[in-house]
C-alpha cells in the first residue's frame, strides 16, 4: 500500500491531501470505514463529511462514504484542516466585517492583527475577536469562533474568510486545494520589475539558515511548489505598485518570490526592504523615504480581492477592499513625490 499525506504546514492554505493507493489484496470496504483505518488522527464523521463534499475521489472520480473500495484503487482525499488545540477566550476587539451569512464571514483585516492564537501570540487575535462578535451575535457557529480556510500574516491587511461550520470549511478547503479561489493582493516594490507583468516561480520553504524567513530554491530540491503573477499598476520611479494573484499560498509568498526577483516590498523588514534599495543619495530624499517608513511601519502588502464559490448556494462571490490609510498615505507620498521630480527634471 503507498500512502502520501501532504499537510500544508508552510501555506497560508488549512487543508490536507492524502493519496491512497490500495493493496492488489484488499477486500470489498466501505470508504469511510478503510480511511479512518488508514488516516492518522481522524474521525469516521470527517471523512463522511469530506465524502458529501465531494472531496473524496477515487480513480479521479468523486464518491460517496458508502463506496467500497477495491484493489488498486487510487483515492484522494481534501480535508479541511484540523484546529489547533490552543484554549480561544472571548476578546472585544473591533471587526471590520463586509459579509457574512449563515456559511461564512468575510473580513477586511487591520495590519497589526494575527490571525489565530499560537506561540507569542495567545490574545488579540482575529479568532479571539470572533469569538466575542458570535457570541454578541448569537451567531450559529458551530465550535464558538469559526474554522479557518487559510490565512494571510500579521502585518498584511485585506480580506480573509472564515467558515461557520464544518461543511462549509470542507467545500471551501477543496477550492483552496484546487487553486479556484480568487487572490488579488496589491504591493508597493522596492524598482521597477524588468517585465511589466510575468510570472515567479520557484519552491517555497523556511530558510537553512533562519526558520523565521521563507526562501526560494529555484531547483525544487527544498520546499513547496509556489506560483505568483504579477502586473504593473503603477510606477512611481524607484518603487512601484503592482497587483499580484496567487497561484498556490505559501508562507510569506509574495515577500520572498519578490525578495527572489530582487524587488523587496517596501518597509518589509524580514526581507530586506526597511533599507533604501532605489533612489539618490540625497538628504532629501533619504528622509522622504524614512517618513514614508514612519507612515506604513510594516511591509506594504494588501489582500484586495478575495473570489470564491459559495459552500451552499453555488453562486460566484467576489470582494475588493480599498487601500487602508497608511497604505493610501504612502502611495500619495510616493504620487505627489514622482510628478515634483518630474517637473524638476
């Protein structure tokens, strides 16, 4: 029997895709039954609601928990993530919510926010938040504070969704699986890229020399396949605003393919780009660009676009956010800074 489990522990993506290939000996088994025999740490309930799903395939063909299994069958399995077993207290932290209904809940996260309770961070996260809203709400949730479909970092703003319910986390974690959810994020470059759009790509995975950073090895011998492309916005001369979409969701993605291209994201201190990477040597303008810093104290990325399927009703949802302040701030600066140079020269 060959067994694969990829679990994506370095993605922004809360799922699980298991490749099961059965014994030439196995005898007739009902699905559910044989993964809950086969899959670590799960439960008959999970796969049954995996299988309503549609996230059970067998030969690349969806099938039902009463399916029974036969030699040499090649299953596949999507599995919403699993929590973490970290103790969630209610917190009365403001959220800034742009959708929800009885599945699901889009919101426009702060920078500055985490996302989930984990080490360094057990209070003032976005779940501690959620749990105060539902139970403010009376919202039907089933486990008190949501289930996360994926995440987006600490000092990223834009929007993030979270499941109500099990059934909804599972629908959703298969779009994820299947690279159908829609990811526009927009970001402000140290340069101009050499081409005004293309494609990065490149394995994703923690850095051999510092577990806190990602990096890309372009020869695919460590990490995860990662895929972004870009597109210019907007050139500001030395830095420039492009719109980015997600292929795949690694860890810190879009920091570390344009750390890999050469073209740090502006302010972002784990990557390079809290330096003056482009520009003059002038006073001047080496303080324009520390008060630019003052204003946008974090890597200016924002998650301005979030499309997916709704779990229930099938229908197309698709959600923008504008720039947040600093961001606004910055890109004004930069705006009002390249036309003075430009009458200058």
């Amino acid at each position: 029997m060959e067994m694969k489990a990829e679990i994506k522990e370095e993605s922004s993506e809360l799922f699980e895709h298991h490749r099961i290939v059965v014994d030439p000996g196995q005898e007739p088994l009902r699905i559910d039954k044989f993964l809950f025999n086969r899959i670590e740490n799960v439960s008959r309930n999970k796969v049954q609601q995996a299988a309503k799903a549609g996230n059970v395939l067998v030969n690349e063909k969806a099938v039902k928990a009463n399916y029974n299994v036969r030699p040499n069958d090649v299953i596949s399995v999507v599995m919403a993530y699993p929590p973490r077993e970290v103790e969630i207290l209610p917190e009365d932290i403001p959220l800034n919510i742009v959708y929800e209904d009885d599945d699901v809940i889009v919101i426009n996260k702060q920078a500055g926010m985490v996302v989930h309770p984990g080490h360094g961070n057990y209070t003032g996260t976005m779940l501690n938040a959620l749990m105060h809203y539902f139970r403010t709400t009376k919202a039907k949730v089933e486990n008190g504070f949501g289930y996360l479909v994926h995440r987006i970092d600490k000092d990223t703003s834009g929007l993030i969704m979270v499941a109500k319910n099990e059934n909804a986390q599972t629908k959703l974690a298969k779009q994820f699986f299947d690279h159908t959810v829609e990811r526009a994020y927009r970001a402000l470059v140290w340069g101009q890229p050499e081409n005004e759009s293309g494609t990065i790509s490149g394995h994703i995975g923690r850095s051999l020399k510092d577990r806190r950073v990602m990096t890309v090895f372009p020869d695919g011998d460590y990490g995860k396949e990662a895929v972004s492309h870009y597109t210019t916005v907007k050139k500001f001369g030395y830095v420039t605003l492009v719109e980015c979409r997600l292929e795949t969701g690694r860890t810190h993605q879009i920091r570390a393919h344009f750390k890999f291209i050469g073209h740090p994201l502006f302010n972002d201190e784990r990557y390079g780009g809290n330096q003056i990477l482009k520009g003059t040597t002038f006073t001047k303008y080496e303080q324009f660009v520390q008060n630019c810093f003052k204003i946008i104290p974090r890597q200016a990325l924002h998650a301005r676009t979030l499309g997916f399927v709704h779990p229930s009703s099938g229908k197309n949802m698709t959600f923008t956010s504008d720039f947040p302040d600093d961001m606004e701030q910055v890109l004004d600066k930069w705006e009002k800074y390249t036309y003075q140079r430009e009458l200058e020269e």
